[in-house]
C-alpha cells in the first residue's frame, strides 16, 4: 500500500492526541527542547513534518522551520494550526523533495525513516538531509530499536504495548527486515477499530552506514530527547548525525 493512501484523512483525524500519547508535554517537551538547541539561530527543515506536532511549537519558540510532506491531508489539518508563511510545506517523498533554502538542522521524528521501505530509500533519504544542510549542520533521526530479542522461533508478532482500550502489536518479516504494526483501539463494546502501517527496521549501525555513505559523521545517540544513556535495554534512540565543517 502506498503511503499516501495510509496517511489518509481518516488517519490525519485521528492522529492529532492533545495532551496524550505523543503529544503529551513529557513526550513533546523535551523533543522541542532537544531540537530548539541544536538549530540554534539557523532554519530547521522537517522530513514528513505531518500536521505539525513538533513543527508548531518549534516555530513558537522562533526556529523558523519548513516541512516536507506526502499526505495532503496531514497537511491540511497542519493549516488549522500554522498557516503558510508562519511553516512553509513542499509537498514530496522525504528521499527526494528538496525544498528552498540552506538549513542547519533537518530532524526526522517518531520513526518515520521507517516508513520507507526499501534500505535504497533509506540511504536516499539521508543523501536527501545532506543536500539541505550547511556544513556543519546536523541530521536528527528518532527511531525505535527493532525487538527481535522478544521474538521466540516460530513466532511472527510481538505485543509492544497493552493498556485499557489499546494493543499494539507487531508481525515480523525478518528475511525481508519488514514489520507491520497494528494498532488496536477499542471500547466495551464487541467492536474494534484497526489501523495498520508496514515499515522497514533499522539497526543502529545499519543507521550509521547509511549516514556514511551521505557524508555525516556520528555526534551522538541517546535513548531519548532527555539525554538518557543509550544502552543494549534501549527501545529507541535520538541519533545525531554531523556534516563536518569545511
């Protein structure tokens, strides 16, 4: 399924939580924060900048930033936000939209290099954030650790998380590094609503290569916004990826 067809209006309606899940401050704070430091007095360019979660309140602190997107619905419901000239949009794949300008920071958020799903795409993506960058201008990229270690022989799917009204599991392809999550949202009722993405994993050190082979150097990686060590118990990680000054 193209990606535009699952971030679709339905998926653009409900993908706004305020307060809660990802747009809880505990969640969203620190990202702001994190990302506000590293762009410093530059221009900050979002890949898959969605509607606007992290782009609305980076740009209230005064980063101005610019986003790239697919989904034309996303889009929209970012413009009941922010309108065009407060966070201009170009409207593209995140591996080869280019958007005006020279920018010291471009930041990749909640996994979302995941939802291309070929390692080309990938490794074009990253070449993609070079091409945007100054010297010296960095690459931000948040993103899951894949739980195979949770994954017994013979079993496909993994629960990642349980909690009243919600499961969320995932169905492994690990010949192919694809994963489909599914999310399960319910009441008490005997109805359940599913939503469904698929998506390629990404080792850490798969990561690196691909920033390699676009010219980034590693600066850091930390299991959160916050600064936590990053360690092998890691669920995710902030990863920072330099280009070196001339």
């Amino acid at each position: 399924m193209l990606q535009e067809n699952i971030w679709d209006a339905d998926a653009a309606q409900r993908y706004d939580t305020p307060g809660q899940g990802m747009f809880a401050p505990e969640v969203l704070g620190p990202a702001v924060d994190r990302l506000a430091e590293l762009t410093g007095d530059g221009a900050a360019l979002e890949f898959a900048i969605g509607t606007g979660r992290v782009a609305v309140p980076l740009a209230a602190r005064g980063v101005s930033v610019t986003g790239i997107e697919l989904s034309l619905p996303m889009v929209e419901r970012l413009r009941t936000k922010a309108d065009e000239s407060t966070i201009p949009v170009i409207i593209g794949d995140m591996a080869t939209t280019v958007a005006p300008g020279e920018y010291a920071l471009v930041y990749l958020v909640y996994n979302t290099i995941s939802n291309l799903l070929e390692q080309a795409e990938q490794v074009q993506c990253f070449r993609n954030a070079a091409r945007h960058l100054a010297p010296g201008g960095r690459f931000v990229i948040e993103l899951w650790v894949p739980e195979l270690r949770k994954l017994p022989p013979g079993q496909a799917a993994t629960v990642w998380q349980c909690d009243p009204g919600y499961i969320g599991l995932d169905t492994y392809d690990v010949l192919n590094q694809h994963v489909v999550s599914h999310h399960f949202r319910f009441d008490d009722t005997q109805q359940a609503r599913l939503f469904r993405s698929p998506h390629r994993y990404i080792w850490p050190a798969e990561l690196d290569l691909m920033a390699q082979l676009a010219g980034f150097e590693l600066e850091s990686r930390h299991a959160d916004w916050t600064g936590t060590e990053f360690t092998a118990e890691s669920r995710s990680h902030v990863s920072v990826y330099r280009i070196p000054p001339t």
